[in-house]
C-alpha cells in the first residue's frame, strides 16, 4: 500500500513540475520572438523535464510521453510571436504607399491649365495685332508689326532677344511698326511684344507673337576698281570740322541691288575719324560709285556689301571687306605763280634806245647820293653831260639835213 500511496503523490509531482518547467520555457519564447530563440527554449524544455525525472526516480518510462505532450503544445505558442510580428511590418507599410500621394500626381497638370488661361489673357479684346501671325517664317532679317487698337492709346512695342522697343503714341486707330532682327547662318527665333495703354492710363493687356528669321548666307565681298591700291590720289579740299580735308571717289563693282558699306582707317598719321554717309547702291550692271572724304595723309579704304529687300531688311549677311591703301595729297599751289611772266612786256617798254647811253653815268650817282658832304666837281659834271646830249642832237639834225640835201 504504501508504495501505491507513494507512486499516487509521485505521479502529480511529476505533473507539477514538468507543467511547471513548460511554464518557465514560454515565458522567455513569448518576450523574443526570433524562431531561433524560441527553438532553443522548446530544446531546452525537455532537458528540464528529463532533469525533473531524474530526480524523481522510478518510473520515468511514462513520463516522457506525458512530457511530448506539453512539449507540443507549447511549440505553437513560440510561433505565435512570428505571426504577431509580420502583421506589424505589412502595416508599417502600408501607409508608405498611401494613394494619396498617386493622387498628387493631377497636380502636374494644374500649370498646363495656368498656361491655357494666360494664352486667354494674352489675347485681348480691346485690341488686336493683325501682323504677324504667331510662328511665322520672316522672308527676311526684319518684321513689320501691325495692329488695332484705340484712338489715342499709348503703344510699346519691343522685340526679343535684343529686347529694343519704345513707347509710340498712335495716330488714329491703325499702327505700324519695323522691326530689323538679328540674322545668322541658322534660323534664329525672335519674339514680339504689343502693350497698349488706354487713353485713362488703364492698361488693356499684351500679345507675343513668335517669328523665326530663316539662315541667311553671306554675299561675296565687292571689288574697289579705283584708286588702285598705293596710288597717290589729289584730295579735293572739303570743308568738314577741324581738320583739312580731301574728298575723293571710289568705284567698284558689286552684287546688283546690294548696299555697299565704306570703311575709313587712317594710317599716317594716326587721327580719330569717323565716316557715315548715305550707303551706295549697286546698280543693275553690279557697278557702284561713292564719295568719300578725309584728312590728308595715308588712308585704308574698305567696302563691303549685303543685300536687302523693299523694307531694308536684310536678305542676306554682310560680306567681308575689300581694301585698298592710297595716299590722300593737297592740291599742288604752283599754279598760282603765272603773275611772274606778265611783268616782261613792263621790262621792254622801258628800254629806250636814247636813254640807255645816258644811263652809263648811273653808277656815279650812287656814290654822291651816299656823300654828306659838298663836291665842287658836281656842276661841272652836270654841265659836261648837257654839253655831250646838245652835241648829239646838233649832229642828229646835220645828219637829218644832209639826207634830204
């Protein structure tokens, strides 16, 4: 009986403290819930209950499958914390992919709306540009800007990327305007502003409109004919500021119909000098004609050319230059000595053949003129010459007499 009694109470015992161990391992599973953690403790739950038989003593056969059990039961319980930490991070994540930032996405449009309802505002109704249309090809380096606006309104217009313009009260209700644009060798895009302002000072809006100048190519430059390069070339005096000027003429030969543009260098000696004439024409036969004038001295000539339709728009670009190096000379004075040549008929018209004998006596006179004192032979050298003329008309009338005779 007694060993009945003692394998009754053995037999809760054993109960108690595997229960008891199994306890003691779930706890630590429960606080970290890593599976490597949670695997050691379920490992460890049976040495402890292993431990607890050992020490119990006699039937430990049975005890080990009463032990699987909890074993079991408690392996569920450490794959508890997985599940509950996988929720945690699908949640966490969630809300980095919130729609609403999908649904900033419209907010990328609302500016192509901005721009539509200032395309609106940009065309206004109180006046109206007629020329040119929005993204025209100019024909030329140029435009002419027309529009309609209210009688006695204030317009500016003004021009991009050079950003010229002016205000320009107009006349009626009919403006227009020309505008030269900046040419090259590629199309170049321009645009052009209209701004008016009423009457009262109330602004009544602006309209662009967007213009391309076409690639242009240059001309060939022209030829200067004359002067020929080196050439010493009379300069005709031409009143022009301080200096004492020449004018001289050029002449070449160009592209008909193109503008030739002069250029002026001075290069002995060294002046500031400026040159901005009427530009010549090439006529129809390519030839062309200028006057140009400067200060004397030694002068580089050079000349250019480029073509341009009815407006002055430039149709093609500039050329580069021809020069020439010539030497602008004053007028030579000489001719203003011929005075000298008349005196001669003077000269013969005072060679009287009767006086020049007396002049033989000349030579004397100089010397009593320079005298300051008295000469008592003067007289008698007065009376010996009045002596010697009456001698030599008495024997002109003998000889006179004797001829007749």
């Amino acid at each position: 009986m007694k060993d009945y009694k003692a394998v009754a109470l053995a037999l809760p015992t054993i109960v108690a403290l595997t229960l008891g161990g199994v306890a003691l391992t779930a706890a630590p599973a429960l606080a970290e819930p890593a599976p490597i953690a949670t695997t050691e403790a379920a490992s460890a739950a049976p040495e402890d209950a292993i431990a607890a038989d050992e020490g119990a003593g006699a039937p430990a056969v049975e005890v080990p499958a009463e032990a699987v059990e909890p074993e079991e039961a408690g392996e569920p319980d450490a794959v508890e914390p997985e599940e509950s930490v996988d929720p945690e991070p699908g949640e966490a994540a969630e809300p980095e992919a919130v729609e609403p930032e999908e649904a900033a996405a419209p907010a990328s449009e609302a500016p192509a709306t901005g721009d539509a309802a200032a395309q609106v505002d940009a065309e206004p109704t109180e006046f109206s540009v007629t020329s040119p249309l929005d993204g025209a090809v100019l024909p030329s380096a140029g435009v002419v800007v027309t529009a309609e606006v209210p009688e006695g309104s204030a317009v500016r217009m003004s021009s991009s990327p050079d950003g010229g313009g002016r205000y320009e009260p107009s006349s009626g209700t009919s403006i227009s305007q020309a505008f030269f644009l900046e040419a090259s060798t590629v199309p170049v895009e321009h645009v052009v502003t209209v701004q008016v302002t009423s009457p009262d000072g109330r602004d009544l809006g602006s309209v662009q409109r967007r213009v391309v100048v076409p690639a242009l190519a240059p001309l060939p430059a022209p030829v200067l004919v004359t002067p020929a390069t080196g050439a010493a070339v009379v300069g005709v005096p031409y009143s022009s500021g301080d200096f004492s000027t020449g004018a001289i003429e050029l002449s070449g030969t160009g592209a008909p119909g193109a503008v030739i543009d002069v250029d002026l260098l001075a290069l002995d000696p060294v002046v500031p000098w400026g040159y901005d004439d009427e530009a010549p024409l090439v006529a129809a036969d390519g030839s062309w004609q200028d006057v140009v004038w400067m200060p004397y001295g030694s002068w580089r000539v050079s000349a250019a050319q480029q073509s341009v339709d009815a407006n002055g728009f430039a149709t093609s670009l500039r050329s580069t230059f021809d020069s020439i190096d010539v030497l602008v000379v004053e007028p030579d004075t000489a001719p203003a000595a011929p005075a000298s040549p008349a005196v001669l008929p003077v000269v013969e018209t005072t060679a009287v053949v009767p006086v020049v004998p007396a002049r033989s006596v000349v030579p004397s006179l100089p010397r009593a003129l320079a005298s300051t004192g008295t000469d008592e032979a003067t007289p008698w050298a007065g009376l010996v010459g009045t002596g010697l003329v009456l001698l030599g008309g008495a024997s002109l009338v003998v000889a006179r007499r004797a001829r007749r005779a």
